[in-house]
C-alpha cells in the first residue's frame, strides 16, 4: 500500500514489507531530499557502481587475455585475433537493450543482483577454455560472447540510477556511475597481467579465478541493500514516445562517436601495440593508463555540461577527438611510440569527457521536449515522471548502439591490419570522418542559432 504524503520519505519498515521497493520518490522536493532521499540515492548507486564496475571488468577481459594466448600455446591468426574482442562488444550491444527494459520490469534491486550473478558464466567457461589442452577456437569465441554479459549491465545501471537523483544533480550521478563502470576496463587491464604472472611462467586460469569471489560479492550486497522504485515500473506509452523522437536517433549516433570509440579502443589498444609497435610488446601493460584516464574524465564531463551545457562540451570533444586522432596517425606514418601513446591516451580522456557531455544531453532534451509538447492543463508531475522515462529507454537505446560503435571500430582496425599495407593508418581515415560527421550533427541539431530560436530544444546552455 502507497505511504501517505506526509511522510518525508519511504521507512526501513516499508522497503521489507513491499521488498525494498519505493513506493513514493520524489527527489525533486528539497525536503524529501534532505530529510533521507540523498542518503537513499548515494546508497544505490554506490552499490549500482560496483555491480556496473565489475561488469566492465569481465566485458573487457578477453582483451587482455587475447595477448598471452600465444605464449600459452595457443596460434591464432590476426583476423581470428579480432574476432574474439569484436564478439564480447557484439554481444554487450545487442544485450544493452534489454537490460534497459529488464530494470524497470523487475526493479533495480533484483535485476543487479541477477546481471552480477551471471558473470559467473563467462569466468567459468574462461576457466575451462585455458586449463584444458587443445581448446578449440569456436570454444574461445563462445567464451568471448559470454563475456557480452557485462556489457549489457552498463545500460540497466544507467537505467536505474537515473530515477533516483533530482535533474540538478543527475550529470554528476550518472556520470560517477558510468565513470565508475568504465574504470572496470583499467583495472582488468591493470591487474589482470599482474595477477597471471604470479608463481612461475604465465597462468591464464588465474584471469578467470580472480573475479568468481567478487562476483559473488557484487550479487549478495545488491540483493541485501539495493532498492527498487515503484515509479520506474515499464510505461509503454513513454518508451513508444521516446523511440519515435528523432533525438533519439541523434544522440545515439554521437555516443557511437564518443562511448563506441572509448570501448572500441579499451578493447583493441593493448592489440595495437602489440601488432604495430615490434619490439615494444612490453607496454602491453601499460594500456590500462588509457582507460583509467578516460573513465576519471567521465564525470568532468557530466559536470561541465551541468554548468556551460551538454551540446557545448560534445562539439568541442569531437574537435579534440579529431586531433588526437590525426596524432595517432602521424605517429604511425613515423612508427613514433611515444606520440603513438600520448595521442591515444588524449583519445581515451575526450571520450571520457563526450561519454559524460552526451548522457547528461539526454535527460535534458526530453525534460524540455516533455514540457514544450504537453497539452495544455497536463499536470506537470506526469509530465516530468514521463520524460524520465523516456530518458530511461533512449539511455539503453543509446548505450546499445554506442557499444555497437566499439564492435564497429574493430571491425575497421581488423580490415585495415588485414590490407595490402597491414597497418591501421586507413582505419585512422575512417574513424576521422567519423568525428567530423559527429561534429557537424551536434551543430546542426543543438548549437546553430535557428534551434536556439525555439524550433528544437537547443541545449548550448541548459541546466535543467
């Protein structure tokens, strides 16, 4: 039964009745904030940032362990190389979208703690992969598109966290969420190295071994302390509304732009060193500064757009994506590692900083488009409660596609490895024209003076 409205917020007493769900959440009201909804708020999305952290972790997992299958006895080409880091971000795509809708059919609570349990999956397939001689290919591939099973845990977490912070605050939450989950990258890339080389030689079995444990962890602390909220349930009309907005669309394909080449480039860099750099193969381990760096940008982004505007700072990431690119390719042209590096690094930090500026322009575009196409005498709480649930559904819509920008930026390093030139200098061309496309988008959509007129909801200065 619904709490009464005098109540400041929802009791202990009710989340166990009612299965920690929420049944009245209104983080809007200054009051309901401070007097425990913050407190509620920071909780979930502590514990959401863990479950998404550790989904990362195991999506990228195969990027590491791809380098030291050589070592291990196992000889597989470049092309099939490619294959097993373009399946996981394959699979991690398509899944996105489903577990967008998965969070508000089953509440937030009960999804995190089953999409954590079921990385379970791909660690033991991984372990049985490398510690049974001869292994076949297809078994790897099948182990590869297991670890998929991270990537859909970003789009349920963004989901979830974005029902429970107020439009003031939500840029930094859900970029600390989404930071949080990204550094999952970093970290296997940092640590799985370290921890395989334990003991004598390299063992594989460790990668698959060190995170049984906290996936276990992840699954019992969400079921234990996460809540559901009653609000979020699914609204078929808001989804259908939101799909058919052409802004969705729009910054779907910027946060391929932005999201696909971060996760494109966490999965191929360690790669790309080894293949393109002969002799500097020991740097493997240093390809996890990439993805740290990006990840920690994330929130700056969320937060800089809450102050001077989301179209603003994406327009400008795309301008220095396009830079750091054109040093990626003059380092190639010069086989010059150190440019190589610090141009891919610079990369990893703008579309950390486009990762945070483009989910923070979500919710914004539909709060103003919401309001600017409501019947006149729609009672605003409605139309506020709908527009947060059709940001919900563009941000699994856009996390899908923006992962599916990761398989796409493998597939052009994959075919440009496999050319006459065997280098990635024409895949550099093609990810550049990208960048420009994206640019000119963003202009055209949010930043040019005819939108800001009033046609389309210009979001060069908003702070809703």
């Amino acid at each position: 039964m619904a709490l009464a409205p005098e109540h400041p917020i929802p009791t202990t007493s009710s989340f166990r009745l009612r299965g920690r769900w929420l049944d009245r959440w209104e983080p809007e009201d200054p009051a309901f904030w401070r007097a425990g909804g913050r407190r509620t708020a920071w909780k979930n999305l502590v514990l959401s940032i863990f479950s998404e952290h550790l989904g990362f972790s195991v999506w990228v997992l195969m990027s590491i362990v791809v380098t030291d299958l050589g070592s291990a006895g196992y000889d597989f080409t470049v092309g099939q190389t490619f294959w097993l880091l373009i399946v996981p971000n394959l699979v991690g795509s398509v899944l996105r979208v489903p577990y967008t809708f998965a969070t508000p059919r089953f509440g937030g609570r009960a999804w995190t703690t089953v999409s954590s349990a079921l990385l379970a999956i791909p660690c033991a397939m991984l372990l049985l992969a490398v510690t049974n001689e001869g292994t076949p290919y297809w078994f790897f591939l099948l182990t590869a598109a297991a670890m998929g099973l991270g990537g859909g845990n970003f789009s349920s977490s963004m989901a979830n966290i974005s029902f429970f912070f107020p439009e003031r605050e939500k840029g930094l939450a859900l970029g600390l969420n989404a930071a949080g989950g990204n550094i999952g990258v970093a970290v296997t890339q940092l640590a799985v190295p370290l921890v395989i080389s334990i003991g004598t030689g390299t063992t594989l079995a460790y990668a698959a071994l060190m995170w049984l444990p906290v996936v276990v962890l992840s699954a019992s602390l969400a079921w234990l302390f996460m809540d559901s909220i009653t609000a979020a349930r699914p609204d078929g009309h808001s989804y259908r509304t939101a799909l058919r907005s052409k802004h969705t669309w729009v910054m779907s394909l910027l946060y391929v732009g932005t999201f696909g080449s971060f996760i494109g480039y966490s999965f191929a860099f360690p790669t790309l060193i080894e293949l393109s750099f002969a002799g500097y193969e020991h740097y493997v381990g240093l390809a996890f500064i990439g993805a740290a760096i990006g990840s920690a940008a994330r929130p700056f982004g969320g937060w800089l757009s809450d102050r001077i505007g989301g179209a603003r700072v994406t327009v400008w990431t795309f301008v220095a994506l396009g830079a750091g690119t054109v040093g990626v390719l003059i380092s190639v042209t010069r086989h010059d590692f150190g440019l190589f590096f610090a141009s891919f690094v610079a990369l990893f930090v703008f579309t950390g900083i486009g990762n945070g500026s483009t989910y923070r322009m979500i919710p914004a575009i539909f709060a103003v488009e919401a309001h600017r196409t409501a019947p006149a005498g729609a009672d605003p709480a409605r139309v506020t409660a709908s527009a947060k649930r059709q940001a919900a559904a563009v941000v699994g819509v856009c996390g899908a596609l923006g992962a599916f920008g990761g398989v796409l930026v493998n597939l052009v390093f994959r075919f440009s490895l496999l050319g006459a030139d065997a280098d990635i200098a024409s895949a550099l061309l093609v990810i550049l024209a990208c960048y420009v496309v994206c640019l000119v988008v963003t202009w055209w959509f949010y930043l040019r003076r005819g939108v800001a007129a009033g046609r389309a909801p210009s979001l060069a200065t908003a702070r809703v």
